[in-house]
C-alpha cells in the first residue's frame, strides 16, 4: 500500500486533502482510483489508513477508516553524526540509513571533508531523499536533518553513549562495546564516521576528552560511505530490530 508524509493540517476529523506533490503523485504516477487505498502519515508516529473517494485536477480526497501507531520505529534511537561527504555519497548514506531505522542525522564539517558547506538546495535534496527514504522503507516519522555543524561542536552535545568510529584504533572493537554486560537494551546511540581520508589523530583525542568512545569495524578499512552503514546494521542487528 503507498505511504505519503502529509502536513498535519490536511488531517481533518475523518478525512483528509491531499495537494502539492503528493496529490500528482497519486493522480498522475500512480494513477490511483476511487477506492483504492494509501496510508498517510503526519510525522507523529501515527499512520492513517484512507480510502480515495474523491479527486480533482489537483486534489485528493479521502476518508479515514483506521488510525493506529506505527510499529516500525526501533526503540533504539541512533543519531548518526556523518562527516560531509562528495554529493552522492552523502545522499547514499542518508537513503541507507533511514531504511535501516536512523532517527537523526547530523552533517559535520571535520578536518579532512572535501566539500565544506552546503547550499540551501543541497539541503533540500537531502531532505527530499530522508523523506522518500522514509516512505519506501515504511518508517513511521521522518528521521530529522538537523544543522551542519563544526566538529568540535558536534562533540560538546553528546548521548551517554557515544561511539567514534576510527581506523587506528587498534584496542576496542564495536563489537567489544555493544557486548558489554550493561548494555543489553540501548535507548540511545550518537555514532561518529568521518570523511574520505577519515579523522585525524587531533579529532581522536577531542573526542576522547569529551567521553566519545573511538571503535574499530575490524581489520579491513571501509570507505566512508560504507562504515556508518555497517555500524548502524551492527547495532540494529545488537538490539534485535533486524530480523
């Protein structure tokens, strides 16, 4: 059944409105027709069953049958803090990582990142992606793009678990970390990767003083756009929420 994120004000009482995009989309793409039936969503966690019983040139209408909380959200909250990378990598890692169940992402601007800012329309492709990322893959909010930020800044705010993901450290493995006897049920998880050519040893160390743990994924070095994928698969695998 096709899935739309939908603003909450087109909710109404037992129907909804559907415009914009969303509204071509099923006319259009999908060239849906009266009774056929959509979930929509209103980034609350909530899915709205509807029955199509209405359109026109650019409108669509529809009533409520059923309203129930998504079961597709993990309990275990992952922000992943990914440092820029070149234009289709980033995006890959965005798509990848709201189908694996990323709650949020974090752009970070770090010492060895080619690209160095972003612009307002790169930012809405990336917003554009999370977003039909979220669809596809059934989530029940869309994982939130929050602001770029300086390295340094992205380690002053940090969750009680925090885990930096670093090719020269030699001593702790992911593994050893997500095993540890008080850890069986993590809430939350704030996970570090960096840019092609990966973090410097300065990095390391700043993150260290502010309680960021750095990890190894094991002997072979992943590419940038590959790391916090696996990281984010090893810790959903961890918490039970991939079959």
């Amino acid at each position: 059944m096709n899935r739309f994120f939908i603003p909450k004000e087109w909710l109404e009482a037992d129907g909804v409105n559907i415009y914009d995009e969303a509204a071509r989309q099923i006319i259009n793409v999908l060239r849906l027709k009266v009774n056929d039936r959509i979930v929509v969503l209103d980034n609350t966690g909530v899915e709205y069953r509807v029955n199509l019983d209405g359109f026109t040139k650019d409108t669509v209408h529809g009533t409520i049958e059923a309203r129930e909380p998504s079961a597709n959200e993990p309990h275990v909250k992952i922000t992943l803090y990914q440092s820029l990378l070149k234009a289709d990598k980033f995006e890959y890692v965005l798509q990848k990582g709201v189908e694996l169940g990323v709650t949020a992402f974090v752009p970070v601007i770090s010492a060895r990142c080619i690209a160095k800012k972003e612009s307002a329309e790169k930012r809405a492709r990336w917003e554009k992606i999370i977003k039909e990322a979220a669809e596809q893959s059934e989530r029940g909010i869309i994982p939130e793009l929050k602001a770029t930020v300086q390295f340094t800044q992205s380690c002053e705010t940090v969750n009680p678990l925090s885990i930096m993901l670093w090719e020269q450290e030699d001593f702790r493995p992911l593994a050893k970390i997500l095993r540890k006897p008080d850890l069986k049920v993590i809430d939350a998880v704030n996970l570090f990767v960096g840019p092609e050519g990966g973090y410097t040893e300065r990095e390391a160390d700043h993150a260290r003083e502010h309680g960021i743990l750095t990890a190894s994924l094991g002997k072979r070095i992943l590419r940038a756009d590959t790391a916090g994928i696996v990281a984010v698969t090893a810790v959903m695998y961890d918490q039970n929420e991939l079959g």
